[in-house]
C-alpha cells in the first residue's frame, strides 16, 4: 500500500479551500501553512496568464526527513504516510533541511516540527484528508496509488503528470496533472518586490534578487508562503570551534605519533582546546535546539540512520578521549604522574585522539549530506574540506600559543607546516569547489550569490582573503621569519574560516525550494 496525492491543477480555482480547512483541522497557528497555494504569472500585462500550484509534503518513498531526524520523530507508516510524533522532536531543524519542497515548519505553539500528515487520523477512520473533502472542483485525488484499480492509480497511470524536484530521486507520491513548470520549479519564477496583497517576506525577497528571470516566460511568483532559514549563526559558529578544537588536538596526536615533542603545548594546551572547543560547540548545538530540554532524546530514542545522532556520538567520544589526554597532561606537569607513565598513556591514546579529531571535524560533512534539500552542501569535498579546515585553525591556535612556549625547531615546523599548508588546502578546495562546473541548478545558484551576488564581498574579501593573508603570514614563519608573523597568520584564519562558514551556511539556505 502506497498512499499519495494527485492534484489536478488545469481544474484548481486557487479558492485556497485546501489551506483553510487544514489549518482548521490542523489548529495550525497564523501565518503557517502545512497546504498552501502557489500562484505564479507569466507574460507581460495584458497578455498575462496566472497559474496555480499547490503545495504540501510530497511524502516521499524514501524521504529524506525520516533519515535524517534523529529522534525518529518522524517516520514512514506502513501505508506510505510520512507521519511525525511531535513528542519526540527536539525542534533540531535538520528535517527542514533534507525537506527539498519546502514542506516542514516549526510550529509557533509547540516549538516542534510540523508538516501535512496527510490527515492520518481521518485515513485511519476511513475518511479522506481535510482538503480533499472541501475541494469544490475535485482536484485533489488521493488514495492507493499500488492498487490499479483505484481512481488515483488510473488517473496518474492514464495521464502525463509531473512531480516536483524529480533530481532529488526521493520518489516523491504527490502527482500533478497540467501544472506549469514555473510553478514546479522555485527557480523558474523568483519572487519579485511584491506579492499580489501584500510584500514577500524579506529572506525570500532578498535571496530572490541573484535568481535570474526567464526572459521569454517573464515568470514570478505572486504569492508563496515565508520560509525562513533554519539554522543560523549558532550552526556558523560551532563549525569554527569544533574545528579549532578538534584541528588542535588532531595536531597533537599526530605529533605524538611522529615523535615530535611538542611539550605542554601538545600535552596541555592542545587538549584544553579541544575540551573547550567542545564545550562550547556542546552548548551552542543545544542552545540551538527548539525544544533545548529533550536533547538526551538524541541518545534515549535514537535513530541510527541519522548523522546528526552519530555526531553526538562522535562529540561524546571525543569530549572522553579529550579529556582524559588533557588529565594526563596536567598530571603530569604536576609531577603526579611520573614521565615515562604519561608518555605510556597517551601513546595509547593517540590513535584514538587522531581518530577523534578527524571524525570530529568531518563528520558534518555526512551531516549536510543528509541535508538533500540544500544542494550546496552535497559535495563529495566536504568531509576532507572540514578536516582540512581544522588543521587550519587549530594549527592557527597552537601557534598562538606558541608564542608564549618557546618550541623546539621540528614543533615549530610542525605547527607552521600545519597551518600554512591547511590554509592553502582550504583556498584550493574553496575556489575549485565554487569555480568549478555544479551538477544542480539549485547548487549552481547558490554558488553563484557566494561569488557574484549577495555574499561576494564577505566570501573574497573575508573567506578567501583573510585565509590567504593567513597563510601568508604562516609561511614567512615557517621560512624562518618572527614567530610573532605566524601566530597574527594563526588569529586571521580564525576569522576566515568564520566568514567562509557565515557564507555557507547561509547561502546552502537561500536558494527557494518552493
């Protein structure tokens, strides 16, 4: 059994009988919307034509949102419905993220997410969904779409139909019949200055202004619902310091290995940064949350699907190792533990740091994947690019430090070495990654408001710029030039990498999915 809809949009009035009665159904607050209506015109007045689409979650074969969610708070029933428990959503957002129709919101009065259930307590009594009891032209068709003989199966069986972001291959069971691809399509007609009463929110107004408008159709939406990003300058922020820390205590444990002494710098100092860098990355990860005091949740009812479960564990295995090699350390320079037992605790402690510091930074790479509605995080770089950041700036960080340790010559190398040749990675992988050919519209617009539109002056001047006067600096260190040269080339690429962040982030979430 495989429930689905089928709207039928050369019969849809636009009356938005659809919305009314699910918000009603659906006590669902002011100003959000589980099934909305799309309008969107095309042609130059008076030879314009206004087309409709409506809108709602497309509960997908193999949805995105299910797999992401660590919670399971949003799962598949057996009939195909893609159903939510909001009892046990943390108010995450990475739902909204991997949704690539635009179809969850956060609701204002439960702080939980929130999307068309397809009315599954209705179906559950045998009743059709809300919308489909008050469509006053039949448009809207629902039923089993595995059963030939019902109407939805012969209806989308008989006739062409479309179904929005086909690219995305999530096998979405919501069919339109005579839709215009403009309405399909969010890039096909980017939103102007104005609605038909009233103005479009400002994020999707603003973003909308680095979206071309197709010449010959004239297409622009007239009237969509506000969606605004979900994740903000926490999530910027805590790439920064999980990277710095973990980049830091990645450096020591290779350092180690090697058998390069590094001294409290790698015994002390490093760890420290590490502890700290999760520390705070733990509170801003939580503090970012809607619902802040289900956070075990992600561990007592986890879904082992979800990357954003196995990177709590990943910073829960790392917080324990770094820890332990920080207790180690300051044990040591206390004199409580006698060298040669130090040095025999943290050898066996070294893989599993270097191993921690790796996943540490990369592991939001396989986060953001799951994230399948931004297509500008999809890249098959991004764990490497995450990996190579943190040695950036935690090799900027330890150098800093340095100027206060008085290093050995191969410390010094090792750190300077780090932190020039993760900068110069991390240009090389930037501009190959936004120069080079993307295999999406959506990816290829997004990088196109990072170089050219809306966030060209913080991504050169701030993201490229700053990492290159860092690694500058850096490699006049390393070519036996002041420390004091390196460690300012450790302090800019801090604030590099923040702005490159500030600028990937946001920009993955401005290209309209809707």
């Amino acid at each position: 059994m495989r429930y689905g809809f089928a709207i039928d949009q050369s019969t849809c009035i636009g009356c938005h009988a659809c919305t009314v009665a699910c918000k009603t159904e659906h006590d669902v607050p002011v100003g959000q919307f589980r099934t909305w209506v799309k309008y969107v015109e095309s042609g130059e007045f008076p030879a314009t034509t206004r087309d409709f689409g409506v809108m709602r979650c497309n509960h997908c074969t193999d949805a995105p949102c299910v797999t992401i969610c660590p919670t399971q708070a949003l799962f598949t029933r057996d009939d195909g419905i893609v159903d939510f428990d909001n009892e046990r959503c943390i108010g995450c957002k990475a739902c909204m993220q991997a949704c690539p129709y635009d179809a969850i919101y956060l609701d204002e009065d439960t702080h939980t997410a929130a999307k068309c259930n397809f009315c599954a307590h209705r179906v559950d009594e045998n009743l059709e969904p809300a919308c489909v009891v008050v469509c006053p032209t039949h448009s809207i068709w629902v039923g089993d779409l595995d059963d030939p003989d019902s109407g939805i199966a012969k209806l989308v069986n008989e006739n062409p139909t479309q179904v929005r972001a086909p690219e995305q291959n999530t096998r979405p069971n919501v069919f339109y019949l005579g839709a215009d691809r403009a309405v399909l399509d969010p890039l096909a007609a980017p939103t102007g200055d104005t609605y038909l009463w009233a103005r479009p929110d400002e994020h999707r107004r603003s973003a909308s202004t680095d979206l071309r408008t197709d010449p010959v159709t004239q297409a622009r939406t007239t009237l969509n619902t506000a969606h605004p990003r979900p994740w903000g300058w926490r999530v910027t922020t805590y790439l920064w310091t999980k990277a710095a820390g973990a980049g830091a205590m990645l450096i020591a444990a290779l350092a180690h290995l090697l058998g390069v002494e590094l001294g409290g710098l790698g015994d002390v100092v490093a760890p420290a940064l590490g502890v700290a860098g999760l520390a705070i990355t733990g509170v801003l990860l939580v503090w970012d949350l809607k619902r802040p005091e289900r956070f075990l949740y992600i561990f007592l009812k986890p879904n082992p699907r979800s990357w954003m479960f196995w990177g709590s564990v990943v910073l829960a295995v790392a917080a324990a190792v770094f820890t332990a090699w920080l207790a180690t350390g300051v044990l040591a320079a206390t004199g409580v533990l006698g060298g040669a037992t130090a040095d025999a605790i943290l050898t066996g402690l070294a893989v599993p740091a270097l191993v921690s510091g790796v996943l540490t930074a990369g592991y939001t790479g396989f986060l953001f994947g799951q994230a399948e509605g931004r297509d500008l995080w999809q890249s098959p770089l991004l764990f490497w690019h995450l990996v190579v950041q943190a040695v950036m700036t935690g090799g900027g960080a330890l150098t800093i430090a340095a100027l206060a340790a008085d290093p050995v010559p191969a410390a010094r190398t090792l750190l300077l070495a780090s932190l020039t040749l993760g900068a110069g990675c991390h240009l090389v992988m930037t501009l190959l990654e936004y120069l080079g050919r993307h295999t999406t519209a959506h990816a290829a617009a997004a990088a196109h408001m990072v170089t050219s539109g809306r966030y060209a002056r913080l991504f050169w001047g701030g993201g490229i710029g700053l990492a290159a006067l860092g690694g500058v600096l850096a490699t006049a260190g390393w070519a036996g030039g002041p420390l004091v040269l390196a460690a300012a080339g450790g302090l800019v690429v801090q604030a590099a990498l923040l702005a490159y962040e500030s600028v990937f982030v946001r920009a993955g979430q401005d290209v309209p999915l809707s």
